[in-house]
C-alpha cells in the first residue's frame, strides 16, 4: 500500500493523491494546511476559554464537579490526572465494563489509586451487547465497521454517563476525546445542546428492525424520559480546549507512574479488543486500516509521532490481517459472537444509525 510520506495516509482514502514523490494532495496544499492548522488553534483557543469558565462556574456546585468515562486508555488516564491534580476537581470517574481488556484494567486500578478517585463500575447485560455486535457487524452502513460499531457502541456508554451525572447531580461530563474524536459532525468540544437535551439517540435502523426489544432499544439515552425542566448536563471533551500531543501524552504517564509501562500506554494495547476485528472487516472491505486518516491529521497538525506510526501502522494493519499477535483478537471475537468473515457486510446506506436531530 502506498502511503504519504510525510504524513502516512493510504493512497487508497477517498480524496487522497500522491505526487511522483509519494506526497499527498493535503500536504501538498501547504497554505490549505496552514490556514487549517491556524483555525484549529484560534478554535481551541475559545473552547479553552469557555472550558475554564465553565470549571470555576461549576466547582463546588455538590458532591462531585464533574464525571469522567474512564477506558483505561492513556487519554482518559492522563484526563483524570490534570483533572484532578491540576484543576483540584473533585472527580468521579465511571467505567462501563464492556470490552475491556485486562491491560487497561491494570491502568484504571493503578490510576484510581494513585489518584485517589472514586470509581463507578457498570456492568450491563453481554448478551445484549454481543446481540448488538453481531447485527452490526452483519448490517454495516456504508462507511464500515469502525464508524458503524463505534457510533452505536459509544452512545451506550456515553449516554449511561449522563444519565449518572443526572442521578448525582453533576453538572459536567469531561470525556477524554482527542482531537478528531468523535467525527467533528458529531462533536467539535462539545455534544450540542439539542443532541443532549432533544434527540432520541436510538439508531433508527436498530429501531426499526426485528431484532431488538422495547427493553433493548430503551438502553439508548433519550430525553424525552426525563421531566419538563430537567438539568441536562454538559458533555465536554477538554483536550479539544488543551493543547494536545499523542507521544506526551503517552509518556507522561508512563513517568506520573498512572500507569505501568510504555506497553499500558500504547493504544494497540489498551484499545477495545473487538477493535481488532472491526478494523479487520474495514481492511477487506476498503483496503486501508480507518484509524489511518485520523493519525495521518494528527501527524499533519503535530500532534503524533512521523517515526513512531510510519512503523506501527503498517505492523498492525500485518498483524491484523494475518491474525497474530494481538490481532488473534480477531478469531476470538469472530468466535464468540457465532459469526464468519464472510458474515462481516456493509449492507445499509450511509447515516442509518445516525440518531435523527430533534426526534422526540
């Protein structure tokens, strides 16, 4: 697979060219760049204004300022850090426990009590979990698995998280996103107030399929379930308002002593394992590894290693492919949900999970 080699993006992504010299289109178009990169910072520049506003408006208001969903991954490891150490917020932290794996539960122990931070821990149901994966990966819209997964699975989570802060009464939910996480049509810095205090979130193809019970689809945060005059929180992603670089970040951990090694800070590691077999299905499907375009910006704007992915990124997408090493998560979530790669399809147009803004 050709790459860019100034910032690695695979000459397969829609939109993508290279020069004789193996430069991409992007990085070609300096000026586009550099007025891109320029916005971006006069952007952050506001949301950290907003952001420290929002912190001095909200501390003390109870028991907890703010709740933050704790993965275990280096980002929302190193959020509760400044959150707490540097911000002096009293934090609660707030775990779903789906997919984790045993490294990153070594990091959220390890960080908790360095930390001192209470700790919350959900555990739903797995069967309706592998029930939603299963039908998911069976019926993928059209921009694949990662995208189609992600955005099903990450609005559970979040959505748990809302509905906690509203039971304790905290005012802020801080989400370790980085920059180009979630898709900047979902959220640039923060979910908007019609998605958190109008929309149903529940995936209109979910709903209107066969396959899920009133009980399952009612797992989806919907606001209409809540009073006339209920306090809906704001679901904010601070390192969107901070400046943020991947390889700090990684190692800064690694030196607080959060967590254990360079290994627990790496995010092949520390990721869902199911991601293996959704970027599995996205490589046979597209040819390049989805994870590629969003490390490719991070490189362009400085914020991720050049050296550091030009060798990892084409390592995982080897061991992906051939199922070894870590990619062995393939086969085993392949096993445990009953299905065959030939059952991994994209069969739903684009947007058929997308909630539908304003539905009541």
């Amino acid at each position: 697979m050709k790459r860019c080699k100034q910032c690695l993006v695979p000459e397969s992504v829609p939109g993508i060219s290279l020069s004789k010299d193996d430069v991409c289109n992007l990085c070609l178009d300096k000026q586009t760049l550099e007025t891109a990169v320029a916005k971006e910072e006069e952007a952050r520049l506001v949301y950290e204004a907003d952001f420290e506003k929002t912190l001095s408006e909200s501390r003390g208001q109870g028991e907890y300022d703010c709740l933050v969903p704790l993965s275990g991954g280096k980002d929302s490891i190193y959020l509760l850090y400044r959150l707490k150490a540097e911000c002096k917020l009293k934090v609660l932290a707030f775990t779903v426990d789906v997919n984790i794996p045993g490294l990153a539960w070594d990091n959220i122990r390890r960080a908790l009590a360095k930390l001192n931070i209470d700790h919350i821990i959900y555990s739903p149901s797995h069967e309706f979990y592998d029930k939603t994966f299963r039908y998911l990966l069976r019926n993928q819209e059209e921009r694949g698995a990662v995208y189609t997964i992600s955005y099903v699975y990450a609005p559970l989570f979040e959505g748990d998280a809302i509905k906690l802060a509203m039971e304790k009464g905290i005012p802020l939910v801080l989400a370790g996103y980085s920059p180009g996480q979630p898709e900047p049509e979902r959220m640039l810095y923060e979910f908007s107030r019609q998605l958190i205090c109008e929309t149903d979130w529940t995936p209109p193809e979910m709903a209107a399929c066969s396959e899920f019970s009133a009980e399952d689809l009612s797992r989806f945060y919907n606001p209409k379930n809540y009073p006339s005059g209920t306090q809906f929180p704001r679901y904010l992603a601070p390192f969107h308002a901070w400046a943020y670089n991947q390889e700090d970040i990684m190692r800064k951990v690694v030196e607080l002593g959060l967590v254990a090694t360079s290994k627990h800070a790496n995010p092949i590691h520390s990721n869902y394992p199911i991601n293996w077999l959704l970027m599995y299905s996205d490589l046979r499907a597209f040819g390049y590894n989805p994870y590629a375009p969003e490390f490719s910006a991070l490189i362009r704007n400085g914020k991720a290693n050049l050296n550091y992915w030009r060798i990892m990124g084409p390592l995982v997408d080897f061991l992906i492919r051939h199922r070894l090493g870590p990619g062995k998560e393939v086969t085993r979530s392949l096993n445990a949900l009953g299905l065959t790669a030939d059952d991994l399809r994209i069969t739903k147009p684009r947007g058929a999970y997308d909630p539908i803004p304003g539905r009541m």
